[in-house]
C-alpha cells in the first residue's frame, strides 16, 4: 500500500494566485481529513469527508477556502485567491473508522505565498 | 481554552533517560487517545493507542489514561537519538457523537535525545 499520497510536496506562489492541493487516500477508506499545520496554532483540523460527502467544514478558516471529493480516492483543496498567511504544511489523511483508531497522514504539501 | 492542551516544551534530555509526555484535556466526549510522533519534515505517524483508564505497554513505550482527572502521559524508557521528533496527543469522542469522526490534537511537544 503507498499510503496518502499528497502532490505537490512544495508550493511557493504569489499573494493572489489559486492554489490546487491534492490528495490521494488509502484505498478503502472512507474518511478523509484536511489539517493544517503551523508553529503557532499547531495541527488545525480544515474539513472532514465520509463516504465523499463534507461532515464538518467549521475549520475552513474563509470563502477563500474550499474542498472537494468528486470520489473516493481523489480530494483536493483549494485556497483563492492565495495570501501571505495561508502559508502552512497542509495535511491530507484517511481512515476507516473516523477517528477511533487514529489515522494515516500523508508527507504533507509545504506552501509558501509570497 | 482549548480542548486539549500540551506542553510544546521544548523538552531535550540525556541517551538513557525516562521521558514523560502529557496532556490534560477538557472534553467529556473523549473516549479514544493517541500518541503521534513527527519527525522533521515529515506527516505524523500513530505511535499509540489507548481506550481505557489504565497503562498500555508497547516496547520502550508506555502510554496511560486517567479519565478521571483528564489526563494522558507517554512514557519512553531508555531514550534514544532516534526518538528526538514532535510528539502530538490526539483525542476522539466516542461512536455516536457528532465530533466522532475526527481528532483533535495537542499542539506537540519537541523532543530532543542527546547523545
């Protein structure tokens, strides 16, 4: 199993510019997860799917924000226009049970808005 | 105040020595408990599980649960060079509710093993 696959690992971008970040989870599972992280906040959950379908997106920080997941194994999120402070480590996970037994992260896309 | 809370540290210690990692939480809700641990520039991989109050043992490790006064640990015996990283509590509520499907993690620790 190659675990989540996240593309692209690095993302540096112009203030303004459309960000697409995707993700590819464990095949057979059906929760995906969206974090962000950053040394000040820490991990911050962004939106959950189950079964492709948006369970909680109370994290989405703005309308500039938004994630799809047109089938199981393919999500993306996508930030527009890009600022400065959108600058994080994105991180993509799946699981099978939702969050009882943990779940598996994906390496992350590094993004850089300048 | 935030739902879970962990000491970022930074915590740095001899080869050899007992680590201790915690986290208080406020939640009721909370049923299931993990350790993660991150190494630089990577995702952040499950190291423990827990479900009840009590002690798990696995290897060099040992994670405990007291619900009672919402508290978690992480023990590391015998500490290594290898095991310098972030390590991250995270918390789930039980089946049912409508916070299950997702974890809610502790800000981390960043631990350091000197040799």
């Amino acid at each position: 199993d190659a675990g989540v696959i996240q593309s692209p690992r690095h993302e540096v971008t112009e203030m303004g510019q459309e960000v697409t970040l995707r993700c590819k989870p464990i095949s057979g599972h059906d929760y995906l997860f969206w974090y962000r992280q950053t040394m000040m906040r820490g991990l911050e959950l962004l939106i959950y799917f189950n079964n492709n379908v948006p369970i909680d997106d109370s994290g989405m920080p703005e309308d500039r924000f938004s994630a799809k997941m047109p089938n199981a194994s393919f999500s993306t999120l996508k930030i527009q226009p890009s600022e400065p402070r959108d600058s994080a480590v994105y991180f993509c996970a799946s699981s099978l049970t939702g969050g009882a037994f943990g779940y598996t992260f994906g390496s992350g896309t590094r993004l850089t808005v300048v | 105040q935030k739902e879970v809370e962990q000491d970022p540290g930074p915590l740095s210690v001899p080869e050899g020595a007992i680590v201790s990692l915690n986290c208080t939480y406020s939640n009721s809700a909370f049923q299931y408990f993990m350790w993660y641990r991150q190494y630089s520039r990577k995702g952040p991989e499950l190291l423990m599980y827990t479900y009840s109050s009590g002690n798990k043992e696995d290897g060099r490790f040992t994670a405990q649960v007291d619900k009672s006064s919402k508290y978690i640990s992480l023990f590391i015996r015998d500490s290594q060079p290898s095991d310098s990283a972030t390590y991250l509590c995270a918390m789930s509520a039980k089946a049912g509710g409508t916070s299950y499907g997702k974890l809610t993690f502790g800000q981390g620790t960043i631990l350091t093993v000197h040799p």
